[in-house]
C-alpha cells in the first residue's frame, strides 16, 4: 500500500551539543507527532542552509558561543536553547531539560509560528512591491482590471485569463460604460478594444489620459488590427501597452504583470497609498 504524501510543512531541526540521551527523546517525539501541524525532520548535516531550526545545549563547554553563532546566521528566534536555567547568566534558556520532552514540540512550533509569519509578511510585501497586491485602507487587495470590450465571449476569455495571473476584474460592453465605472471605483488596469460601437479605443484611451484622475492607470488596447499605422495610433492615443488577438496566456501575463509593477512604482513614489 502506497501512503500518502504528508501535505504539511516541513522543517527541520538540528542539535548542537545535545546529549545522546535527549537526541532520541527527540526522535520520539518527532516521530509520533502525526497530528501537529508541521513535520519535523531531524537534519544529519549541519552545514549552511542544510536545517531551518537549531537546538543548542547551553551547559555543555562552548555551547553559548555556538548558540551566539547561530543566531547571526539564522533567521531571527530560530536557536533554541536548552539548560537548566542554574546560571544567572543564562536566565533565558528557551528550554529546560527537566521538561525536554513536554515542551519541546510546542516549542518547535513557537519558533515555526513566527517564522510563517515573518515568511508570508515578506512574500506580501514582494507583492506589493510587484504590483500584484494593491495595499487600499489598512488592507491588502488583488489588483483590479476593467475589460472593454462589446464581445460577451471576449468579456469571458479574458476574466477567466486575468483571474488566472491574479487579478480581479469587471467587464462592460462599450467605453461610455468605461467611463462611468472609473469614475466611480479604482482600477489598477484597463484592457480595451478598439472597434467599439459608441467610441473605439483610441478614443477612450484619449479620454482616460486627458482625465487628471485617471491618467496614471495602465491601458492596454487588444485588437485584431497590427499595421505600423494602428501601433502608431495607439501610441499616439497614450496607451500603455498594445497586443495583437489572439493574445497568447504568457503575452497577456508579462504585459500585465510589467504594466502593474511600473504603476506601484509610480504610486509609491506619488506616496498614493501606504498601509497606514
């Protein structure tokens, strides 16, 4: 029988001066604790980037300056140090032999609590910083994207497309509807057809950039029409970016993604938003 992959998060763990006897205390209680939710794995080798976690006997010769050691080269709270707190020196051992095996697991987990967090508040400031995050009152949001186009299956296509690179969008069937729907909510993107029944693209994108409120969002114009001549209209209209239907899924992706990291930018500098 094939056991299923254990879908939690592992790290793992090496010691440093620990005594025999506490090393298979821990692989004891390592190997039981099925239901915790990470996975501990004890590292053979102690070499850089080869263990996340460090346990480190403080009563052994040498221990404190190992320990010292550690904590410059790991990431923050990640050296857990075990004594007997007999030192008035040391009165903050993270760990007491005397309860080794009640306290070890949750303060593996104390340690890995604080480095998820520490990871997924780097991982969304990179977002930020990318442009796939929009920071918006105290809060974080995906980006938002306005579809113009008077085709319901084009409307669909690229909804589906741009919830697949990570943003959230609204479609409306003519530039008037554009116009009202920016007026009234922010956008980090307008993607627009050319050929539209009441004004085509060139136009609107004309409209957008002359407006002081709206000017600084990102258009980009898709359209079946490549010449030198419709490239240079779109240039001329100040769009952001111009593709050709059909658009490929990596086209749309790097010229989105590009458009939505040069916008934070802009508004960083601008200082339009901030998580205060």
């Amino acid at each position: 029988m094939v056991q299923a992959s254990d879908p939690r998060p592992e790290f793992r763990v090496a010691v440093f001066g620990l005594a025999t006897k506490f090393q298979r205390l821990l692989e004891i209680v390592l190997r039981h604790a099925r239901h915790n939710r990470y996975r501990y794995s004890l590292s053979t080798t102690r070499g850089p980037g080869e263990f996340d976690i460090a346990l480190v006997d403080m009563t052994v010769a040498g221990g404190p300056e190992v320990a010292n050691t550690l904590r410059r080269v790991l990431e923050e709270d990640a050296v857990l140090r075990v004594g007997r707190r007999a030192d008035p020196q040391r009165p903050v051992d993270d760990l007491l032999q005397s309860n080794f095996v009640a306290q070890v697991l949750f303060a593996l987990n104390r340690v890995v609590d604080a480095l998820v967090e520490r990871r997924r508040d780097a991982e969304a400031a990179q977002a930020v910083e990318d442009g796939l995050m929009v920071p918006e009152h105290g809060e974080r949001r995906r980006p938002r994207a306005l579809i113009v186009d008077d085709s319901p299956t084009v409307r669909r296509q690229l909804s589906l497309a741009l919830h697949q690179i990570g943003l959230d969008s609204e479609a409306v069937a003519s530039a008037r509807e554009a116009l009202e729907v920016l007026a009234m909510r922010r956008y980090e993107l307008v993607l627009a057809d050319v050929v539209m029944p009441d004004m085509d693209g060139y136009r609107l994108t004309r409209t957008i950039k002359r407006n002081r409120a709206l000017r600084g969002i990102p258009v980009v114009i898709l359209t079946s029409r490549s010449s030198p001549f419709d490239l240079a209209r779109g240039a001329l209209a100040g769009c952001n970016s111009y593709l050709v239907k059909p658009v490929s899924m990596q086209a749309l992706r790097d010229t989105v993604q590009r458009q939505l990291r040069k916008l934070a930018r802009r508004r960083r500098a601008d200082g339009d938003y901030s998580f205060a």
